[in-house]
C-alpha cells in the first residue's frame, strides 16, 4: 500500500518516538574516552595546520586516513580537494553527514598554546597567515569521532552512512564542485542529510536545531552606472554617476523595507562604491558591490527584482537616455538558504531531547544573514536536511560578556577560540544520535513506503 506524502512524516515522526532508547551514558563515556586517547591529538593536529579553501591537501589526507583506519571506504579528490566515506552496514536508508575542511587567510591572536602559525600561497601567490578561525577543525574531529563511534556500534543501525569532508565552504565552491563532480551518481543520493557548525555565541553543551532557515541564502551583484563626464566646476554639462550612485544607495534601502512584509527577512548591503579620479573632474562612470541576503528564494526574486527596478529608474530620473542607463548584473555564483526539513528536524530534536535532555537546547532568534553553501547538496534534488549548531564557549565566558567584560570573538576574528573538548564531544555525541535513529530500517521504512 502507499502511504499518502501528509501521513508520511507524522508516521516517521512517531516511529522515531515509540523506537527504544539507545545507552546515552554509555556512548557519553565511550565519546570522552576516544577524545583523550584520539581526538584531542588530531584536533591538535587540525588546528595547527589550517589550509586555504581548495587547498586542503594535507588535510583532507589526514582526514581520509583517518576515515579508512575506522573502517570506511573513502574515496579522495572528488570535487577537488573533498572526501567520500562510505560503510555499507545492510538494509536501509543511505544517511550523509557532511564536515567541512577549510581555513581562512587569517593570523591567529587566539593566544591559546596550539594558535596555527601555518603560512600558505593563496589564490594569487601571496603567502598569508592561514588559521581555523570558524570551527572548521572542530567539524572534521568530530567527523572522525562519529566515524569511530558508528563502526564500533555497527549492531546498533543498519544501513548506509556516507560521510563527506568537503572543501572550500569559506568560499561557498566546495559543496558545488562535488555536485558537479556527480557525487550523487558516484555514491547514491542520500534519503537523509545531516550537518552542523559549531558557534562562539552559543554556550557549550547546548544546540541549535530549529525549523526553517538557519543559514540565508546569498547574492553578489555588481551595479555599473554610466555618467556623462564633465568639469567638476560645470556639473550642469554632464549626468554625475556619484551623486546618481547615492540616490540609488539610499533608494535600495525601501527595497527590504517598502516591499517585504514586515516579518520577512532581507539584507541589501552596499558594502563598496567606486568612482571618479580627481577633485574636480566628474566621472563618466560608477559601480557599486552588493551582498543581497534572503531566507527563502520567493524574498531573493522580490530583492533582486527591486533591485534592478530601482537602478534603471533612478537612471531614468537622472535624464540618461535608456541606452545608458544603470547595468545590474546578478553573478552566477550564489548560494540558496539553508531550509531545515520541519518533520525531520522536529524528530531530531524530540530524539536529541530523549536523549540529552530537554535543556540541551539553546533557543534564539538568528541575529545575522550569514549564509553556507550546504544546501547546495539538498536543494536540487531535494533531500530532508537538518543543519544544527553546537555550543563553543563556556556559559561563564558569555556571562561575563554580557556583565560588561571583555566580547566573545566572532567567528573569523583571529581572536577567534572555541572550547574544542566540549565541542568536539558534543558534536560527535548528537551526530550519533541522529545517524542511529535515522539508520533504523524498521523505523525509517514507514516514512518510505
């Protein structure tokens, strides 16, 4: 018989919460016991050698070195620089969890004893500091810790786990250049997809895992507006791009706020403006950089539609003919939201509650429109995904920001410093849980059916 699509997540959903609990203190023990043995000297080993996003030669040998010695086979340079672990554990549904590699060009002021002080040629042959100033080494250990853990429960699910260590996130390419690399055709295209960010604003032992957007979707665009120069002392005998270029600035600003609902959130940013040479000579010429955020892609085509509206019609007022006027061009390279699955993410929390407790969970509203580029590997073909973050800095050390003390580095500051024991533990602990529920075939199959 075939189960309608609405009955099939309230039937997962409830297959996951009738299911019996697995040992949560016994996988918390056996998690603490391979950190010290295992996973603080590779997390070490990770945080003193950093590389620059498709560049993580060295890495991605280590981590797939470490993937086959747990048991997995791995395949390397798929997409570049990324990695594809594969056990086959019987029947049932093929589950990924996704860690990302890369570094970024930063010099580490961390102050902690294992700071990297690794240098590296970047894209243009400059050497620069490269140091894990977003948690990158935090996912990749905890990839390895999940990849110990599953092999050696392995009568505890069944089915297939595919684990990805994939490059260039920093630069939103990686997940891309896998699916371009048939990464789906190669390996099989998960039922599942699992990920998660580990987060200096969030306090150690806690998650994140809501439904809906946890990371936005983003866009580069480029405004090139084209002036009639003139003597700076004459402005009546050209069309200035400067002054044309600041109304649209301004004007692009009642773009998010004049034609998105309220609740509805949108970033249009101008983060650069370039025109014009000299005091008093007009330009014949402007251009403007944009980063354009959304949450979903019906505000991305309102945002992008107001944005060109808004360019050629302030040309237009400006009197230049409509051979000239402002050029808006919209890059090829973006990234969509990240969109959690509700039903998934739902049973993933009521699993993680059951599991760690009910005060695991650290609810907040998302303050920025930070974006990834995972959902690369969800959207197209859809795949039900839950992105979740885990904590990084000690309740404390919050604390003690909030009270007026000194702030909690951001992530890509190079004061940049997680609590790697708590974090990497954690993110090990909860991926496991996940992997376990979702690779049980007597409880998945109801929601395949």
């Amino acid at each position: 018989m075939t189960i309608p699509n609405s009955q099939r997540a309230g039937l997962f959903l409830l297959a996951l919460l009738l299911s019996a609990p697995s040992q949560a203190d016994a996988l918390s023990s056996a998690i603490e016991t391979d950190y010290k043995l295992h996973l603080e000297p590779l997390f070490d080993y990770f945080h003193r050698n950093p590389e620059l996003s498709m560049m993580e030669t060295n890495t991605a040998a280590r981590l797939a070195k470490e993937l086959r010695e747990a048991g997995f086979e791995v395949t390397e340079g798929v997409g570049g620089t990324g990695i594809v672990a594969i056990m086959k554990n019987g029947p049932g549904p093929l589950v990924m969890m996704r860690a990302d590699m890369d570094g970024l060009p930063v010099e580490e002021k961390s102050g902690l004893p294992n700071a990297s002080r690794n240098k590296q040629a970047d894209w243009d042959g400059k050497e620069v500091f490269v140091m894990h100033a977003c948690g990158h080494d935090v996912h990749i250990t905890s990839l390895v810790g999940t990849a110990r853990q599953m092999a050696a429960s392995r009568d505890s699910w069944s089915g297939t786990l595919m684990l990805v260590g994939q490059p260039a996130e920093e630069r939103v390419a990686g997940a891309r250049m896998m699916m371009e690399d048939g990464i789906w055709e190669r390996f099989g295209k998960p039922d599942y997809a699992l990920a998660f960010h580990v987060s200096s604003g969030v306090p150690t032992g806690k998650l994140v895992a809501d439904p809906g957007s946890p990371y936005s979707g983003a866009d580069t665009v480029d405004i090139i507006i084209h002036g009639i120069g003139a003597h700076g002392a004459s402005p009546h005998g050209g069309i200035d791009p400067i002054v044309l270029g600041s109304q649209i600035v301004m004007a692009l600003q009642t773009v998010v706020s004049r034609t998105l609902p309220p609740r509805e959130a949108g970033v249009i940013t101008v983060g650069s403006f370039h025109s014009g040479t000299k005091h008093n000579i007009i330009s014949d010429r402007a251009h403007l950089q944009l980063t354009v955020r959304n949450d979903n892609l019906e505000t991305r085509k309102i945002l992008l539609d107001g944005i060109k509206r808004v360019a050629e019609n302030m040309g237009r007022v400006a009197g230049l003919p409509e051979d000239m006027l402002p050029e808006v061009i919209v890059s090829e390279e973006w990234v969509p939201p990240a969109i959690n699955d509700s039903d998934l993410t739902n049973a993933l929390r009521a699993e993680w509650a059951a599991k760690l407790g009910d005060d695991v969970f650290h609810d907040v509203r998302r303050q920025s429109m930070v974006a990834e580029d995972f959902p690369f590997f969800t959207l197209d073909p859809y795949i039900p995904s839950t992105y979740f973050a885990v904590g990084g800095t000690p309740q404390e050390t919050i604390d003690k920001a909030r009270a007026g003390g000194p702030a909690v580095p951001t992530h890509h500051s190079p004061l940049f410093r997680i609590e790697a024991e708590e974090s990497v533990m954690l993110g090990v602990e909860a991926t496991v849980i996940a992997l376990r529920r979702l690779l049980q075939a007597d409880s998945v199959a109801a929601n395949q059916k």
